[in-house]
C-alpha cells in the first residue's frame, strides 16, 4: 500500500506551503547580453538550485520537491524581441514535446557522463571549436549544480536522520543506478533538472522498458518483492504530482508527462511486461492525472490486455490513450524512419508520435479544415458546375496554406538546453545542443476540425449538387447570417444530412480524401533543418481557437459552436452508435496521418459498472485497432455530476476528465473547456 501520508498531501497540496518565488536581486547576471545564451543557462540554472529549499516529507522515500516557483528569462525583454524579430519562435522559444532518453544518464551516473563532457571538451578546445565548448562547458556546470542541490538533500536527510534517504542520494545521482529505487529516484532528479532548467512538456517516455530491467533484478534477488516494488511505484507516480500545476500548458493539467507502456521491442517482439501492469495499477489505484497513459497494441494483443486498460478507463481517469503498432510503425517507416527507431516510438505532451533521443517539433502548427472548406465556398462555389470541381478548390485551398504555413517556419531558434542535450543521442559526441538539432528534425501539422469540413462538404454536395433542393446563394447566406431566417435550411444539414461517424460511406470517403490531400500537400518538401513535414489528425485547442475563426458552416453548425476535439464527429451529432463511429473513422488512410491525433469519445460512467460493460468496451477498443485506427482515448463520465461540479466545485475537487491529449482536475479548467466537454455526445451503450 502506498504512503497515505503522502498521498493526502499530494490531494490537499499541503506542500505548497514551502513554495517561494526566486529572488533575482540575489542572482547573478544571466541576461547579460555579452554573456553566450548557453552559458546564462548553466548561471541560471545554478542560481535556481541555490535557492531551491531541500524539502523531505515524512516517510518519502523519493525526494526533490520543487519550491522555486518560477523560472525567469534568461534574456531582457529587449534583448528577446529583437532575437523575435530575426527568427521563428515556437511556443515559449524552448525545447519542447520531447522525450529526452533518461536510460542514458541512469546506466552510467553523472560522474561518469561530466568525464565524457570533459573530454569531449578538451577535444572542442583543441579544434578552436568556440560554441561546442561552450555548450559543453554549460553541461558540465549543470551537473555541478545537480551535485550542489543533491549536497542539500543529503544534509537535510542527515538533520532528519534520514539514513536511507543520505544513503540513496550519496551513489545516485553520482554513480549508475543498480536498483530499482535507485533508478526511481535518479529518474526524478533528471526530470525535475530539465523543467528547473526551463525545457517543458518533457515526456516519460517508454517507461516500462528502460525500467523493466531494475526491477526484475530486484525481483530475482529478492531485494523487492511485487508488493514493495508496487509500493515504490506508486510513490514514483505521485512524484509527478507534486509539481504539476506549476508547468507551463494552456490549462493546468496540460503538462506533458506521458508514459508509454507495452508495444514491442527493437526486434518487433511484444514488450508488455509486468511493470507495464503494475503501472496500470498504481494509476488506477492512485487516481492521479499524472503520469498520463498511453498503451501501445496491434492485432496481436491479447483480448485481456484490453480488459486491463479498460479498468483503467473505469477510474474516470480519461486514460490510457491506445496507439496502434500497426499502423503507427509502418507510417513512420514511409516517412523515413529507421524500422528499428520506428518500433521504439513513444508519445509527445498528449498524442503526437516522436522518438525517444529525437528533436522533433511536433506540434508546430494546425491547418484549419473548416476554414479551407469556407474559403472555398465563398470565393468558388457560385462558379462550380460539379461537386468535383468544387472539391478541387478545397484541394487547391489546402495546398495554397500548406504552402504559406511550411514558410514560416524558416530560421527557427530555440533556447539553447544543455542539460536535456546531455540526455540526447549524439549531443555531447558532437558538440551540439540539441537546440540546433537532431539526427530526425521533422515538424508535425495537426489537422483540426475533420467532421465539420467532412459534414459541410457532404452538405455542399447533397444538396446543391445533387438534389439541387438548395440554391448555392442560400447557402452562402445561410452561412454568412448564422442561418438567421434560414431555419429550414439549418434543420435538414444539422439534422437529417448523413455525418462522420454514420458509418457512411459518402462522407467517410470526403474525409479520407481530405486527410490524404493533407498529406500530399506537405509530401516531398523540406524544412531549414532538413526533416520533413508530418501531418496529423490532431486538434490540441485549436478546436475552440480555429472554430471561432469562421462563420458558421454548412453542416449546420453554429457562429460560435466549436468542432469537436481532434479526431472525432461534430459535438451535436448523435451518432447510431459508438461501433458506428469507430467504423467511420477507421475508413480514412491513417497511416498518412502520422503526427497523431487520437479518436475520442465519450462513455457514460455507469457503462462501465459491470464486467459486461467492461467487456463491451474492450471489445470496442479491439475492434477499431483491427480495423487500423491509429488512437483512441475514452473518457467515462457523468453529465449531470459535470454539470453539479460547475456549480459546486468545493464539492469536486478531485473530479478528472479528458481533455484535448490529457487529463484535468475538472473544476481547475478555464469555463470554455468544461462547457466543451458537456457537450460532447456521451454514449451509454
């Protein structure tokens, strides 16, 4: 059993009372302009371990706790809109959505990893190479100050004759982890280095692999039994929680730190293990919304494996999201990928599928369907004699912005991250931080809004062009005026026009060829850095954000209404069913789609009360991996406690839902993101 003392301060964040904002008037220059960008982050990150307080709670056995609550800029606001003015900046300008390879550091120690820094260093100096030594000489300060703050530790661990807590942090993080606690806590100081040193969204990664082997020695030894073992985890996974309101996101909640479990091995052998299960457990007993799961499966997992993500999505969790091996693997392969490095995917923050040691950007822009489809209507569809030549200006629309959006991206920079580069393949041999690039630098392109554009288009083409029972000026009215005095039009395309997730073929195909001319607009081009484009079935927020760009659309969609999240049917269409949806949205060539983007639906909770209705699920979730869908997220909830929650939320404190490609604490969501989610259609069969 877990630490109940622990547990209770993680739901009543007891330990925010330690919490202190960093005092810059005690800090040294680091934005000084005439200091290198990298070296500021070396300064920066020494001085926020200075006045990081040592923090162990009674009986953890797993320490660090962040208490510096901020991170300042290690540039002037000056200094930083002029590098603005000059580059492309994604997001917050750092390193972000990656899955760093903590296996890297954890089998060697940091002692061992600052020798090889050093004598790489030397070789930099040699060779005259000025930023490559600098980079290294930045990494190799970093881990001084992860030696600095782990000195804290111990000296507060001996105060509180703490013997086993001095003992741990006295070989790691120095020396490689032997031990599965030791390789826990090593885990937890290397995560929590890379948000103090400003890198956000830093996946967990394939968790159950690089860990497996700790603890099966642990096992076999007798060092642990399961009990123990689950016990550590399960403190592990509340260690994720103890900071995870202070990450940067759009909501609290959208962190980044997902965990993948099962899948197979380099060689294409099945991988799932008996830590992927007790993970699946500690989550499902914990009720935490972090570490977020993610289980990867193919038409070889077998039916209780499902079973067992099932119980998971019974604790009202929103997870685990399941990506499909067999099509994840191959789609990567057609982009380039190695089969080897193909099979080692992961997840980014919430979906996009990246490679663990990589420097993919997978998230670095969203093509709005439903806007293409309105550009189209309004510039073309008066002087379109054929559904097909109609069709062809949408075709032609998602060229033209695909065109606009890869050029924007040109003369990218980021902060330079020399800690998390010490953590990526090839970084330290070559001299360079990861900031500057991987062995794969490709950027993703979610693509938002695929039922509204899919449902229009089967309006458009109903209508106008094959019943001719709606003038092409009505139309365009209708649409422009929110359908006022259009009343009759709005009823027969919001409600009786045939809509993604029918399981019919005529707007399933419009969707699939959409989805396929996405990726053809972006096929063959480069970007600066030499990777490719990659798009995606994703929407993140933009399901709020782009909808509220367009007027309404000729599904019959309201001025306002938003889309539905990423990859699923249009929030006010009741559908005939959820093997009807995952029918539809299967049709689609989602191997083309391969940034990610996760079919998402909704259960009511009381589905899953029996071993029936868990069964029932399971069968739903097999059923659309063997069809080739590429992801699914289920959420099991309750519209009238949604709805209770908003108006007592002292009452709902700990009520989890799913999101976008995570999972909240309901009641800490921003209005907009609660009403979206009331909204979504809730099955209850």
């Amino acid at each position: 059993m877990y630490n109940t003392k622990l547990y209770e301060q993680v739901l009543n964040k007891k330990h925010h009372s330690f919490r202190q904002q960093f005092n810059k008037e005690i800090a040294s220059d680091f934005t000084n302009p005439e200091i290198l960008p990298v070296t500021r982050m070396a300064m920066r990150l020494r001085d926020v371990f200075k006045q990081e307080k040592a923090v162990i709670l009674e009986g953890q056995k797993i320490v660090f706790i962040r208490t510096i609550t901020d991170v300042p800029s290690i540039f002037d606001e000056e200094e930083w809109d002029k590098i603005k003015s000059q580059h492309y900046i994604h997001e917050l300008g750092y390193f972000s959505n990656g899955c760093p390879c903590y296996d890297k550091a954890i089998s060697i120690g940091l002692d061992k990893s600052k020798e090889q820094i050093l004598l790489r260093l030397e070789q930099a100096q040699k060779d005259n190479d000025v930023e490559g030594a600098a980079f290294l000489q930045a990494a190799a300060e970093q881990i001084d100050s992860i030696f600095y703050l782990t000195d804290k530790y111990i000296e507060e661990a001996k105060a509180q004759n703490r013997r086993d807590v001095v003992e741990l942090l006295t070989k790691v993080p120095h020396k490689k982890a032997e031990s599965f606690i030791e390789a826990l806590q090593f885990f937890r100081i290397l995560h929590y280095t890379l948000w103090a040193e400003g890198e956000y969204h830093n996946t967990v990664g394939r968790f159950d692999q690089y860990m497996y082997p700790y603890l099966k020695n642990d096992l076999e030894k007798g060092v642990l039994t399961e009990e123990q073992a689950q016990e550590l985890l399960e403190e592990f996974f509340m260690s994720f929680n103890w900071d995870n309101d202070k990450y940067v996101g759009i909501q609290l909640g959208d962190n980044g730190q997902s965990m993948m479990l099962g899948g197979c091995d380099t060689e294409g052998n099945d991988a799932y293990n008996i830590l992927s299960q007790m993970c699946l457990r500690a989550s499902c007993e914990l009720k935490l919304i972090d570490p977020k799961i993610n289980l990867r499966v193919s038409k070889d997992t077998p039916f209780e494996r499902y079973q067992e993500g099932t119980y998971l999505t019974k604790a009202g969790l929103g997870f685990p999201q399941y990506s499909n091996d067999d099509i994840v693997i191959p789609g990567l392969v057609d982009l380039g990928y190695e089969l080897e490095d193909a099979r080692n995917y992961s997840v980014a923050a919430c979906w996009e599928f990246i490679l663990p040691g990589e420097a993919d950007i997978v998230n670095i822009d969203a093509l709005s369907y439903p806007k293409i489809v309105e550009q189209a209507m309004f510039d073309h569809l008066e002087h379109s004699e054929t559904f097909d030549e109609f069709m062809g200006y949408v075709r032609k629309g998602i060229f033209e912005e695909s065109e606009i959006m890869l050029k924007k991206y040109d003369n990218l920079y980021f902060i330079p991250a020399p800690f998390y580069s010490t953590l990526m393949p090839g970084c330290v041999e070559n001299a360079k931080d990861i900031s500057l690039g991987g062995k794969y630098n490709n950027y993703g392109i979610h693509g938002t809004g695929i039922a509204t554009a899919a449902d229009s288009l089967e309006s458009i083409r109903t209508h106008i062009f094959d019943k001719k029972d709606i003038s092409k000026k009505d139309m365009l009215e209708a649409v422009k005026n929110d359908f006022k005095g259009f009343e009759e039009i709005l009823h027969t395309c919001r409600f009786e026009d045939a809509k993604m997730g029918d399981n019919i073929d005529s707007v399933d195909n419009i969707a699939s060829t959409i989805i396929g001319w996405h990726a053809d607009s972006v096929k063959g081009k480069k970007n600066q850095r030499g990777g490719i484009f990659r798009t995606g079935s994703g929407s993140a927020m933009y399901y709020l954000w782009h909808a509220n760009e367009i007027n309404a659309s000729a599904d019959g969609r309201r001025k306002g209404e938003p889309f539905g999240a990423n990859y699923s049917p249009s929030i006010y269409v009741k559908s005939k069913g959820p093997f009807s949806v995952i029918q539809s949205f299967a049709k689609p060539p989602l191997q083309r789609a391969i940034n990610g983007g996760p079919l998402t639906m909704e259960f009511h909770s009381t589905i899953f009360d029996t071993d029936e209705g868990i069964d029932q699920v399971a069968k739903l979730v097999k059923q659309y991996i063997d069809l080739g869908g590429h992801q699914l997220q289920l959420n099991s909830i309750n519209r009238q406690r949604l709805l209770d929650a908003q108006k007592h939320p002292e009452n709902y404190t700990n009520l989890i839902v799913r999101i976008w490609g995570w999972s909240a604490y309901f009641v800490e969501l921003d209005k907009e993101y609660q009403d979206h989610l009331i909204l979504r259609q809730e099955f209850n069969e």
